[in-house]
C-alpha cells in the first residue's frame, strides 16, 4: 500500500510536470504506462533469481485432489463465491474508476488525484496493521465484517457530496477502513484448510477475485456514460459490498479458525 501511494504520488506529479513541459497529455501517459512497463520487467528478474530456498516445507496428502484441494473444497467453494461478489462490487469502483469519475465530477486534475490516492493508499497500509490487534481480539470474521460495513456506507455517500474537499474527506475516511479485511480474510482462508492446501485455496480464491473484478468495469463505465446515473457505480458497489459482508457473516460466524 505504502508503494502504491508513492507511485500514485509519482505518477501525478510526473504527468503534470511532463504536460508543463510542453508535451501533449497522450504523451504524458504514455510515459507514465512505458515506466509501468519497464517495472514489471524490473519484477520478473527479481522473481526469477529466487532460489527453491524459499519453498515451505509441508507435508502432502496422499488423499485425491481436485485444484490441489481435498477435504476444504465445500468451504473454499463457499468462501470463493462470496469473494467474487466482493471483487465484482469492487471493480465498480477500481481506482482508475474513481479518477476518472473525480475527474468528471469535479474537474479534478492528474495532480489532485495522484495526491488524493497517495494519502488513501498510506491509510490503507496502516488499517492493515491496525487489523492484527482488532483481529485478536474480536476474531477473524467479526473484524472482516465490521470493519467493511461501515466503509461501504461511507463508498455510497462520496457521490452526494457537493464539493470535492467532501468527497475526498469522505473517501479517505472510507480507505481508513476499508482495507482491514484483506489481511484477515487471507489470513482466515488459510486457517480453514489443512497446510497442504494453502497454496491452492489461495490460487482458487485468488482466480474466483479476478474474475468477479474483470466483469463489473465495463458496466461501471456505461453507468457512467448516461446522464443521471453518474452515482450508479458508487450505490452499486456499496450495495453489493454491504450484501457480501452479511452473507460472510451468517455462513462464518461459527466456523472457527485453526
């Protein structure tokens, strides 16, 4: 998070200085997408020179496996399908999303957004410390859910707000808690498995995210597009949002962590 917010930081001030300069803003992005790029080569080299010293050592099951998973596929099949509604309320509101929108909404330029998904961004980092002792002491599922409601309310008013020192006011607020559910319900999914399965729930669970995320942009963005219905994607994704962390909490509540 804190390495987002610097780039998100980076990034703005890059594209306002590039555009200052004198070039075009096609450029400017174009700039901004080519350093994304070399990056991410910058990652695979670091990736490929790790050793097989990094490996776990765990214990395999001789039992049958589907997707490397045995006795914790009814659970991994239930915990996959309430993520995916998470993930498809949150590609509503991806943060190029919300920049695009503030961008619409407000007028905001590249230098205000970079600086508004810097500070959302180092509040997300620090909400995700700050779940560990939350966690602890209200337990895994309580702190997912609790936590996440009320910043999904928070997510359905941004829209509503007449200013954009509101709007940002209020999705800070939102990033200052909307976060503390990623580290627990990581942390929860691997505690209801047996060791050899970690990795494959984590790739189950991670594969039913990604395809809920890659549905719901495009719709956000017809919703978008048609005059009046601007908030849509907000509403849409706070309401989705809210019916996910109920349905966690009442098929949850009870199963407890190992």
């Amino acid at each position: 998070s804190f390495a987002t917010a610097a780039g998100a930081l980076g990034g703005g001030f890059m594209v306002k200085n590039i555009q200052a300069a004198g070039h075009t803003t096609l450029f400017a992005y174009k700039s901004i997408i080519g350093l994304y790029a070399v990056s991410g080569l910058m990652l695979l080299f670091c990736f490929v020179r790790l050793s097989k010293a990094v490996e776990p050592s765990v214990v395999v099951s001789e039992v049958k496996k589907i997707f490397g998973l045995h006795k914790s596929k009814k659970i991994i099949v239930k915990l996959s399908s309430l993520f995916a509604l998470d993930a498809f309320a949150g590609g509503f509101v991806i943060q190029s999303m919300i920049a695009y929108w503030f961008h619409l909404r407000y007028g905001a330029d590249t230098m205000t957004i970079g600086t508004l998904f810097f500070f959302a961004n180092i509040l997300a980092g620090v909400s995700a410390l700050l779940a560990v002792p939350l966690s602890k002491r209200f337990g895994l599922v309580n702190t997912m859910v609790f936590t996440h409601l009320p910043s999904n309310v928070l997510l359905i008013l941004v829209p509503f707000m007449p200013t954009l020192p509101l709007a940002i006011a209020l999705l800070l607020a939102r990033f200052a808690i909307s976060q503390m559910d990623v580290p627990t319900r990581q942390a929860y999914t691997l505690s209801v498995v047996a060791p050899d399965e970690r990795s494959a729930a984590s790739g189950v669970t991670a594969i039913a995210r990604s395809i809920g995320a890659a549905l719901s942009p495009s719709i956000a963005g017809l919703l978008i597009g048609i005059p009046g219905f601007i908030t849509a994607p907000f509403v849409v994704a706070g309401a989705l949002k809210i019916t996910y962390d109920l349905l966690l909490f009442r098929e949850f509540k009870s199963v407890k962590p190992n």
